[in-house]
C-alpha cells in the first residue's frame, strides 16, 4: 500500500504564483516517486477571498473538522505548506494527534503585511512564523540567506529547498514581439511588494514590458503610459515573452525566491536585480545578470551581457532536485518508538 502523504496549503489552484507552482510540482514528482498525495486546500471548503489579495481565498471551515479530514486520511507524512488558517488547524490537529510533521516558509508575510498596515511591527508577526515553524520537525526555506535571516530570528531546524525550472517551456529562442529593442521584461503580480515603479521610473532605451496582473495594475499604467502592460501569460504564451526580450528586470526587495528569476535565465535572459535575499542566492549563485542598488545600472550592465547559457547557470537547479530534499525531510506522523508501542 502506498504511504500517505498529505499537503495541507492555503495556497492553491486557481492562483498562479510561485508557491501554487512548486506544490504542484511535488504532487506529481511524489505521486511519480510512489506516495498516495492528498491537497488539503481552500478549494476543499467554502471560501471568502483575503483581503487585499483577493485571488487567495481564505477557507471557512473550523479546528475540529480539519482534525476530522486529517483522522480520515490517516497520513503516514503531513507537510504543511502555508501559514494560513488551514495551516494553523492542521498544526494544532497534529500537535493534539502527537504528530510529527514538516513546514515550509515561501513568503515574507511580515514584510507584505508592513508594507500595507505600518502600524503591524515586524516582531510581532515574526514572533507568530517562529512559534508556528518551531513546532515542526523540519522547515524547507528557499535560499541559504533566508535560512541564516530566520535563524538569527530564532527558527530551528531549518534545511533549504531548492527550486527547478520546465527547461522543456522555457529555453532560449528567439521570437518577435514586435516592440521595440532593447526590452525589459519584469514578470510577476502587479502589487506594491513588488516594487514596480522602481522600474518603471527608470530612463532605459527601448521597451519596459510587464507581464502579469494584480491590485497596481490600473494605477501603473495610469502613471507609466509608456510601459507596455500585457496581463497575466501562462505556459507557452509567458515563455514566448520571455524568449522575445533582452533583459528581465527584478526590482522586488522581499521575495523570499522568485521562480520567474529560474523562468528568464532558463530562456537565456540575463538578470538585473537589488542585492537582497533571493535575488542574492539565485543570480549571484548562477552569474547570470547583475546585481546592484543602482536598479538602473544593473539593468545596463546585464544587457551588455547578451544571451547567457541556462545549461552552466542551471545545473543545480531542478524539480527532481528539488523533490529529493522535500522527501528527505519528510517525518513520519508517528515515530518508530510510538508505532511499536502502540
């Protein structure tokens, strides 16, 4: 019989983001490998959306029914993947069982939160992520230099987790977007976090072009006409903007690892970017694009690097890769010792 594994996440299908992609990923990659994967998502119950972030939907459900799900299920692994409210219960159903079980940290939510709501100190929410991931047998952090920041912080038992790229979607080629060259692509969701305007407002020649969508949307391109602004792209028609430009420009300062940074150098587009956590541990662990607090200069600099070759940049970077460290950490719900008292 196939040993249970259960994914309890806040963050799911349909949104599209980097969290819902590498989820995905370990539900094939571990259904390949011989788990019986179950998602316990938001999609799972009646749900309302977040405020702010109304693509993510908050699940209306309660402790002692999530505590059911899981009793029924009866996993030999639980991997908790977010810290939302299906996060939170599973944790405190595991806790109540004696379970043993696994985390992850994707997002800097203290970070967001600040951004919108000042007021919140990043303590505060710091201190809630620390009691949340330390009751955890392991927690998979994206880059090293979040593994040092959380552990200075006082997380415990951190181990990083990698990240891969579809090398068969995204590969160098070139295709014409008919804009006008040099182009600057940025990919991701259009939202404060992601610091947009920092690229927007700079003077660069050609074409600054935005794939994606979000709350800044209508107000960016109120404030920047001369941007081109194209919406959310998926599968073969996001790989053919990456493939038709010059340069993909990363201007967040907070995201904890940036799978679109994978997705450009993956397509042979070399990387400017802040010299922050993320950014730090992907293009400066690959060279492939530079990093600089001058976001204008960097951008400069990486166009004069032309094409780059994702096979020698990409090499440690895989799903397969990825999916041995997540299996490598994954703790059996109930312990040797348990199970043969039991």
């Amino acid at each position: 019989m196939k040993p249970r594994l259960v994914i309890v996440t806040d963050a799911w299908h349909p949104q599209v983001n980097g969290v819902v992609r590498t989820l995905t990923h370990m539900r094939d990659l571990m259904s390949a490998r011989g788990y019986a994967v179950t998602i316990v998502s938001p999609s799972d119950y009646r749900s309302v959306p977040c405020p702010t972030y109304p693509e993510i939907r908050l699940a209306l459900t309660h402790p002692a029914a999530v505590r059911a799900v899981l009793a029924k299920l009866q996993p030999a692994y639980v991997h908790i993947a977010t810290e939302g409210p299906l996060g939170i219960m599973a944790r405190r159903a595991c806790l109540r069982n004696g379970w043993h079980f696994t985390t992850s940290f994707h997002t800097r939510f203290p970070e967001y939160l600040s951004e919108r709501f000042p007021v919140v100190p990043l303590s505060l929410t710091y201190g809630f992520l620390r009691r949340f991931h330390n009751a955890a047998a392991c927690t998979l952090v994206p880059t090293p230099s979040i593994r040092d920041e959380l552990a200075a912080r006082g997380f415990t038992h951190l181990k990083v987790w990698t990240r891969g790229v579809d090398r068969a979607l995204f590969k160098p080629k070139r295709v014409d977007l008919k804009l006008k060259h040099p182009i600057f692509l940025c990919v991701g969701r259009v939202a404060p976090e992601k610091n947009l305007a920092a690229f927007l407002s700079l003077d660069l020649p050609g074409t600054k072009l935005v794939v994606g969508d979000g709350p800044s949307l209508a107000e960016l391109k109120a404030r920047f006409p001369e941007a081109v602004f194209v919406g959310k792209k998926e599968g073969k028609e996001l790989a053919r903007y990456y493939a038709g430009s010059d340069v993909f420009v990363f201007p967040s300062r907070t995201d904890t690892f940036g799978l679109v940074l994978l997705e450009a150098i993956a397509s042979g587009l070399p990387v400017a970017a802040y010299p922050v956590p993320g950014s730090q541990d992907v293009v400066g662990a690959t060279g492939a694009g530079v990093l600089s607090e001058d976001l204008g200069e960097a951008c400069r600099e990486a166009l004069k690097m032309g094409r780059i070759d994702p096979d020698t940049a990409l090499k440690d970077f895989t799903w397969e890769h990825c999916a041995d460290i997540f299996e490598g950490v994954l703790t059996p719900v109930v312990a040797d010792e348990q199970a043969k008292a039991a």
